[in-house]
C-alpha cells in the first residue's frame, strides 16, 4: 500500500511556484551591473522566467541540453536559472574566476548551446569565442540601451529575448532524478571536474538549508548572498530564499567592503553569507569609519577556513552569530 498525499516529484520549479502564490510581494533587491538599485518581487521573477523558458523552447533547446550563464548575483541571474531549470534543461553556471582555458573546457565538456552572459563578462566571452563551437547564441543581460558592440553569435538583449514572449508554459512534469544544474570544480588537479545536481537533491538540500542551524530563513529575515550563484548554488540561496519568501539582496558585481556594508544597513539585511575575503574587506571597512551593524544578526562563512579573529570580531565586536560551514 502506497501513501499517495502530495505524491508529486520535487522538482525546483514548485518553489519559485511557491514564492509566487504565496510571497508574491516580497521584494528581491538588485544592485544591476549598469549600477542603479532595481527591484522586483518572486510574482514578476516567476512570470519573466517563465518567458525565459519559452525563448529557450523557440531557440530549439530541450530537456537534458546544457544552457550556461556567466552572471553575478541578481534577479535576472535567478530568472534565468528557474527558466533553464522548469522546462527540464541543464543550468550550468560557468565561474568567471577561471583561466581561460578552462573556461574554454568546460563549455565545450559540457556541450553548452546558450550562454547567458552579464556586461562585465562579454569581452571574455569575445576572447574565448573561436575556441567554444557548440555555443549557438548568447544572451547578454541588460537591455537594448545597454548592449555593447560583440561578436558573439546571434546576441540578444536579455529584455528584448523575453519581451515578446508568452507566460504559458508547462514547467516540471518530468522525473525528479531529471539534470536540474552543473557546476564544474576548479581544477586543482586536472582538469575541472562536473558535479551534475538533480531537481531532487536541489528541492532536498533547500530543505536543509532552511533549518535553524543553516541559514533559518523565515519570511521576516532580509538575507544578502554575497557568495556567488556560480560558486555552488549560492549555498543553495536562491532556492531557500524563495521557499521561506525571504526578501533576497543581490549584490551584483560590487563586493567590496562600502558596497556590500551599503547594501546591509540601507535594506536591513539579517543574515548573510560569504566567503572570509570578503567579510576580511568588509571588517576593514567598518573598523577605518567606526561603523557598526543595525539589523545584521547571523553570517554563514565557507569556501575556506575561516581566521578566529574573524569569528571574534562578528560576536565580540559586532554581536553577530557565526555559523562556520
């Protein structure tokens, strides 16, 4: 005898569905690669991915092809991902912070047919071109105003690629086990590696994350992932915070210590996560203009042990808890 409640597959699609119908308003806010604050709610993240996907499906692309993107944090950068995702493509964040030559790998490893690309990035897209032949088309996230003068094949404002497209399309309805995202390893040793996500382990790994030892997120928390969406999920992130209808801040392109400290107090962030240079810069920052913290309460750090002076100085000097991943 089988249970049949809620017997459906845990694909991630049901939770930027779930963000919609329930945490339509929350905000997600983005500091944009052209500079301005922009911000946007999971209602409309929902309804521009969902244009996302029918611009994959007129350009030919089905369940399993690999759609990569070389992006910051931003809502369009998770647009995308729930776009590539729901219709049973292969996201496949590439990491800017790679040599070339790997880069150039692991696109042509992974067989990427579209790339989705932000400003800073397009000149070495431009540089790497010749060498990465599976690469149909490239989409540049910004708007006609905006893009700059490439070579890259069939390139296309990321606005005008989905401004014309419809909102109705099936997302899901496919296996739970189905490539959901594939991240590829730096390469220490060899070539990167390709570690290949299932929608299942992704909806699993949310669940995780948003335990009170993890990240905790709740609808009243504001977090602020400064860890890149290209380097391990985010952390999971991009998934938790639309699970919990947390109010997501994106930082964009600007890391340093003033930007990512602006971004904290002017949006009041409670919890964030970073790598320890980044945390290293903002300390520096904060101790040069004798700044404190009004709203920031937890921090998970990771990627790389972190210095016990870092972990004092949150809870001695700032009373911020640390959660040492």
């Amino acid at each position: 005898m089988l249970g049949l409640m809620q017997d459906w597959p845990l694909t991630v699609d049901k939770i930027i569905d779930h963000a919609r119908n329930w945490h339509g308003e929350r905000e997600v806010v983005t500091r944009s690669v052209e500079g301005p604050i922009v911000r946007t709610t999971y209602a409309a993240i929902h309804d521009r991915a969902k244009r996302v996907s029918n611009a994959l499906k007129d350009w030919g692309i089905k369940p399993g092809d690999r759609v990569a993107t070389l992006a910051w944090n931003t809502a369009n950068h998770i647009e995308a991902w729930y776009g590539i995702m729901g219709i049973g493509a292969v996201c496949h964040t590439l990491n800017p912070r790679l040599f070339p030559e790997q880069l150039v790998y692991i696109i042509n490893h992974a067989e990427d047919r579209i790339i989705f690309v932000d400003l800073t990035f397009v000149p070495l897209l431009d540089a790497i071109l010749p060498h990465i032949p599976t690469v149909e088309r490239v989409v540049v996230m910004t708007d006609a105003a905006h893009m700059p003068q490439t070579k890259l094949p069939k390139a296309v404002a990321y606005e005008d690629a989905i401004a014309g497209q419809s909102t109705d399309v099936v997302w899901g309805d496919f296996d739970e086990q189905t490539a959901c995202g594939l991240c590829y390893t730096s390469g220490t040793t060899g070539n990167p590696k390709g570690v290949l996500y299932s929608h299942r382990s992704n909806f699993l790994h949310t669940f995780m994350g948003l335990q009170a030892t993890v990240m905790g997120a709740t609808p009243k928390e504001v977090i602020l992932p400064v860890v890149p969406m290209f380097h391990a999920n985010a952390w999971g992130i991009a998934f938790a915070g639309p699970a919990a209808g947390t109010k997501l801040v994106m930082p964009g392109a600007k890391m340093d210590g003033p930007s990512i400290y602006e971004l904290i107090e002017q949006e009041g962030v409670t919890f964030s996560a970073a790598v320890p240079t980044v945390w290293q810069g903002l300390f520096a920052h904060m101790k040069q203009n004798g700044l404190g913290f009004s709203t920031l309460k937890r921090v998970l750090i990771g990627g790389s042990a972190c210095p016990e002076s870092l972990i004092r100085g949150f809870q001695d000097d700032f009373g911020v808890e640390v959660t040492h991943a």
